[in-house]
C-alpha cells in the first residue's frame, strides 16, 4: 500500500512565485490535512478537508489555497511565496475507524529565497 | 484553548533502559483523543500510540506505552528497552472530540538520543 503521497519531495522558489503541492491517499480516508514543521513549533494544521467537498482554515492559513479534488486527492498552493513559507510540508489522512490517528506523506522540503 | 506542552527539548537514554517523554495537555472538552508520534532523521512521521479521554486502561503498543494520568492532565510516553533505532523526535497531540472537530494539534516535541 502506497499509504500517502506526497510530490515533490523537494522544492526551491523564488519570492513571489507560486507552486502546487500534490497529496493523494489510497486508503479512501475521508479527511485529509496539510501542515508545516518549523523548528521548535512541532507541526501547525495550515488546512484541512473533513471530507470530499469541505475545506477549512487551521491555525495558519495565511498565503495558501487548498482544493479537495475528490475523495483521494488534496492539494495546497501557494500564490505568491513569500521567506516566511520556508518550511516542511505534510499531507496526512486520517478515519474515525482509527480515531483520526494520521497516516502521513512523506514530506515537502520547501525554501523560499 | 487546546494546548500541548512538551518539556524536555531532548532526552539521553542508555541502550536497553526504559525513558519517559512528558507530555501535558490542556483541553476543556471531556471527550479527547491523544497521539504519540516518531520522526526519525529521516523524516517521515510515524504514528505510535493511542489513548482516549474515556479509556480505562493505559495504552500499549510493544515497548511503547502511554502513562495516561487525567487529574494531572498527563499523557507521558514510556519506551520500555530502549533500542539505537529509537533515536529521533518525538510529538505528542490532542484531537478534541467535541470542540476541535477533526484537527489535531501537536506539541514542539522531544529529541530522544539513544546511547550504545
């Protein structure tokens, strides 16, 4: 099973460019998320899709854009990318049937010069 | 507000002995879910552990168990004969049931060095 996957693995932008990050799960997870890791912050939910047609806001969704595609599928974008945005990207799914533990993607390595 | 607290920045521990990884939460909803989770060096996220607000027994997973003290709003991760593969971070999280819907907050972690 491939679980979570997450492109690209690794991402180098210029200030003001805009890029996708891709997410798709196999496990027909209703809810899907995206979150950054920045050192000493632990992970912070920028977005999230309970399910397929939903979205919400977390905890800093300031510069992004998320669009739930369909039921396997969750991707976030960024505008216009601004220094503050270098960071590490997750995706993760989760299922009441494993009371919403996550299955994460393997990450996105993004830098922002 | 939700909150989790994770004190120690890092942690040394011998190799075969037992650590434990505090964890403290905040949370005004009865109804609670708590996570424990490993990224090693390389970078992946890794879930370990479950315990809910509700259970009455401490969770166990293997070497990994979950010292789940409500009063004291505690939620501590103990690693039974620590292994050099156990060395990585470690994040405690808290989904609040009623109030925090399906999000899933997370702590600033604990960095687990594991000595041969």
């Amino acid at each position: 099973n491939a679980g979570v996957t997450q492109t690209p693995k690794f991402q180098v932008l210029k200030t003001g460019q805009s890029m996708t990050l891709q997410c798709a799960q196999d496990m027909n997870h209703n809810s899907m998320y995206w979150y950054r890791q920045d050192p000493g912050m632990g992970l912070r939910l920028i977005y999230y899709s309970a399910s397929e047609g939903t979205t919400d806001k977390g905890e800093v969704p300031n510069g992004y854009n998320v669009s739930r595609l369909n039921k396997r599928e969750f991707s976030l974008r960024l505008e216009s990318a601004a220094p503050s945005q270098t960071s590490v990207y997750f995706c993760a799914s989760s299922e009441a049937r494993n009371n919403y533990g996550y299955t994460f993607g393997s990450g996105t390595r993004l830098t922002v010069v | 507000a939700q909150k989790i607290t994770q004190t120690q920045p890092g942690m040394f521990v011998q190799e075969k002995e037992a650590v434990t990884l505090d964890c403290t939460y905040d949370t005004s909803d009865p109804s609670y879910g708590l996570f424990w989770y490993k990224q090693p060096s390389s970078g992946e996220m890794i879930f370990l552990i479950y315990q809910g607000s509700y259970d009455q027994q401490n969770a166990t997973e293997g070497r990994y168990s979950l010292n789940f003290q409500k009063a004291r709003k505690s939620a501590n991760l103990v690693i039974s004969a620590s292994q050099l593969g156990d060395s990585a971070m470690y994040f405690c999280a808290m989904r609040e049931v009623n109030t925090g819907g399906f999000k899933t907050i997370f702590g600033a972690g604990t960095r687990l060095f594991v000595k041969a």
